[in-house]
C-alpha cells in the first residue's frame, strides 16, 4: 500500500523559537530526538544551508539504512528544511517551521514529511525498514521526536 505523499505534525513547547531552532538544525544530535534516527554523521551546531550529512534508520524490522542528506533552508528560529537521497534518488524533504506563541517564549513547531519516492525505492524502503504504511509510521515518531525535543527543552528552562 503506497503511504500518502505529505505528514505534518505540530507541538508546542515552552522555549523560545530560536533555541528550538538550534536544537533541530544541529542534526548531529538528531539520533537523541528522533526514535527511527540512531545516527547522523554531521558537524555540531546548527547546520546551514548546502551543509551535507548522512543519516541511519533503524527501522521496525531491526535492519539500518543510511541515506545523503543536504540542508535547504536554514532561517535561524523560522525555518530548518533538508532533503534526503538514497542511490541519487529523493527520498523526502523534511520540514521544521517554527512560530512564536504568545509573548514569544513558546513556540510551536511544525514537523513535515514530504515522500518523494518512486516505486522502487517505496517498495526497497518498505522492505528494509519493516514500514508499508510510512505516513502512518512517520505521523508516530513525528509525535515522539516532538515531545522527546519539548520534554528536553522544558527540564531545561526549569533547571535554569
């Protein structure tokens, strides 16, 4: 079954845009947020635009993958959007946006998964990862990569 092409996912979270943002652009430190993500190959801090790194899954199934990763948009505290290829071929775009809430000390992120694959990369990503319904699957670990990210952020701003 072919998953939907687009998944998005929101969270609010007690912390100001900027440093959500730093946090989801330093993409070395993805593998603590995300549950499939065990790790990136990537420079610490904030990766700007054109900055290449390879990402590992780890899917249901128990198998790793790795794939090429390239940021495309890097707006400190708005916006952090990569693209990910596997054997030169796209994969997704994934897509943090970032709005201030109230008096600008909370912000609410917005998590987006667009799946750019063609047949035979769904059907290779379907069998690898264990994952036929990958909107579905994305939806959830979307959820726990947001509120893994707000529970750090928040434990912080209380410790001070």
């Amino acid at each position: 079954m072919r998953s939907t092409a687009e998944v998005s996912v929101a969270a609010v979270i007690e912390a100001e845009p900027k440093a959500v943002y730093e946090r989801v652009a330093d993409v070395g430190s993805m593998g603590r947020w995300s549950p499939e993500c065990v790790r990136t190959a990537a420079g610490v801090g904030p990766a700007p635009v054109g900055a290449e790194f390879k990402g590992t899954n780890k899917g249901p199934s128990g198998r790793s993958w790795s794939t090429r990763c390239r940021v495309m948009v890097a707006r400190s505290g708005e916006r952090f959007t990569f693209r990910v290829r596997f054997w030169g071929m796209p994969v997704a775009t994934w897509d943090y946006r970032f709005r201030p809430v109230g008096d600008g000390t909370a912000t609410e992120v917005t998590e987006t998964a667009v799946d750019q694959r063609n047949r035979l990369l769904w059907f290779l990503g379907s069998a690898v990862s264990g994952v036929w319904d990958r909107s579905a699957h994305n939806a959830e670990t979307m959820r726990e990569t947001l509120e893994r990210l707000r529970e750090t952020l928040e434990a912080e701003r209380r410790a001070g």
